[in-house]
C-alpha cells in the first residue's frame, strides 16, 4: 500500500482503473433517473440533443381536432388543424468537482470511482427535485388546487394558504381518491398518473385499510425513487423534497399529482472530463449537468395542500 500524507484519505483497494469520462457522463445520469422522483413523474421524451446552457428543445403540441354534426347531403366543412409549438429552454445546471490523485486511481478499483458517481447522483436528486417540486407550484392550473377545486364540480377542498387539509389515516385514502376525481374532471388518461407524498403520509397510508402492501400493487420492497404502489389509478411516490412551509403553526405540505404529460423535463450530463492538477499529482474531475423543465399542460398538475 502506497503511504499518504497524514489527514489524506487512503482510498487504496488494490488493482487498478481508468477515468474514462465518457464512460461515466453516462452512468452518472443513468443513475441520478433512477434516483430522482421528478424523472418518475415528468415527460423526459424531448431531451433530443442538449449541448450548452440555452439550447432550446422545441416542443410540437396535438391540435384540437373539431367534431361536428351532420345531415345527409350537406357540405363538410374541413378544418386546417394548427400544431402550436413551445419551447423548453435548458437554462439551469449543477456540476460537482474533486480530486483524484494518480497513486490512489492506481492502487483504487472501479468501485470508488463508482461510489463517488452514486453519491453525486443522490445529491443531485436532492438538488435538482427539491428546486422543480417548489418552482411549478404556481404553473398548477387553478382547478386542481384550492378549496373549490374541481373542473366542473368546484367541489373539492384541497387546502389552501391559510387553510389546509388535514391529512389523517381516516381520510388520506378519500383525499387521494379525490386528487383522481380532479384529473376525471380535465379529461387526463387514467395511465401514467402520479402523486407525490411526504413520508409521514406514507406511513399513514401504511396505517390505513391499504396495510398491506400487496393491496397497493407492490408486495416488494420500495424502489430508491421511493415509488410505494399503485392506489386508484396512481403510482405513488414518496418524498422528502415537496415544498413545505409554517402556515400558522403547521408545517404544510404542498403534494404534487397529476398526468405525466403536464411537465415536460430534460437534462444532459454535457460535461464529464478530467483536468491535470497543479498542486499534486493526480487529475481533477469534474462533470456538468444541464436541464430545464416546464409545465406543459396546467390541468394536468394538482396540488393537495395539506399538514399532519
């Protein structure tokens, strides 16, 4: 084993390696999808190429097509249907950096290296979900959020500043129940549905009539997106990253569900290389990932409003 100067971390595992960034600007990504809830419940389908920062990916949107009626003998009226397009601008980025010295990616075998990528990945999940889950709360079409929520009906409370709903093991079934309701009320597709919850709630789920997890569609252990099983129509997710504040003495929640078609996210580790250090000898490595994302369609999102 090579000697290290004291207060040096020996990372020394016998064998050897090679940094290959290439390599590894895939693998850092394929880990932080596996890791981030966000991933789970956004359209990731326009990533295309993303080079720099302010690269657009243009976003072509599904006309509405004109349903009419009709006699016999009349003329039809054709429609020239128009495809609005939208632009998700990839605007944001997060990199991470560190030293590795040439002894050690000797002495090191891949597994460090693969360690340190996992981790990044884990803390750029917690970043990165933490900024999209507070930044589209104010996207959230006005009918799946607030006291009178409900497209047609206006009959839902899902809790507003102020006035939140208490959620309790009584009840969060009902609540989630009403979170489909919302989404029957816009017309979303009844696959690809999503709800994200704080952990507390998902033990109260654990609590209620759904105790075992079998009933909730996954008998096996929960996946490191915290996916928990499926509840009417819903895949539920649980996370510690939903925006929550102090409204009036309560920590409150702000529970995102909706339709994957509601936000569109798109992110590229661009950047994955290694630099030669002046001050030792070894390499710094360093990577960059850039993304953006966007609320696509308002009535695809909802908001439940809630504390414990």
């Amino acid at each position: 084993m090579y000697p290290v100067a004291p207060g040096h971390p020996n990372y020394s595992q016998g064998g050897s390696s090679e940094f290959i960034p290439e390599l590894w600007s895939g693998k850092l990504l394929e880990k932080f999808y596996i890791a981030t809830v966000f991933a789970a419940i956004s359209n990731i389908a326009y990533e295309g190429e993303i080079k720099n920062y302010g690269d657009n990916v243009t976003i072509r949107t599904t006309p509405d097509i004109s349903i009419n009626d009709y006699v016999v003998g009349q003329n039809l009226v054709y429609q020239r249907p128009e495809s609005v397009s939208t632009e998700l601008l990839i605007d944001k980025g997060k990199y991470f950096a560190f030293t590795c010295d040439d002894v050690i990616a000797k002495q090191s075998d891949l597994k460090l290296l693969d360690d340190w990528m996992g981790d990044a990945a884990e803390q750029m999940k917690i970043k990165i979900d933490a900024q999209l889950l507070q930044t589209i709360l104010p996207d959230v079409s006005p009918v799946n959020k607030g006291a009178t929520a409900g497209k047609i009906t206006a009959a839902f409370n899902m809790g507003a500043a102020g006035a939140p709903v208490q959620l309790t093991k009584a009840n969060v079934l009902d609540y989630i129940v009403d979170c489909g309701t919302l989404l029957d009320e816009t017309n979303r597709p009844e696959s690809n549905r999503f709800i994200v919850i704080p952990a507390w709630a998902a033990g109260m789920l654990k609590k209620s009539d759904l105790k075992d997890a079998s009933m909730m569609g996954d008998g096996t252990s929960t996946l490191r997106n915290g996916r928990l099983g499926g509840i009417d129509r819903f895949t539920i997710y649980t996370s510690n990253n939903l925006y929550y504040v102090n409204d009036g003495g309560k920590i409150c929640f702000n529970c995102i569900f909706g339709h994957k078609s509601g936000i569109s996210f798109a992110s590229q580790m661009t950047k994955t290389e290694t630099l030669r250090a002046e001050s030792t000898f070894g390499d710094l490595v360093r990577g960059l990932n850039i993304y953006g994302f966007k609320v696509l369609q308002p009535e695809s999102v909802g908001i439940l409003y809630c504390y414990k």
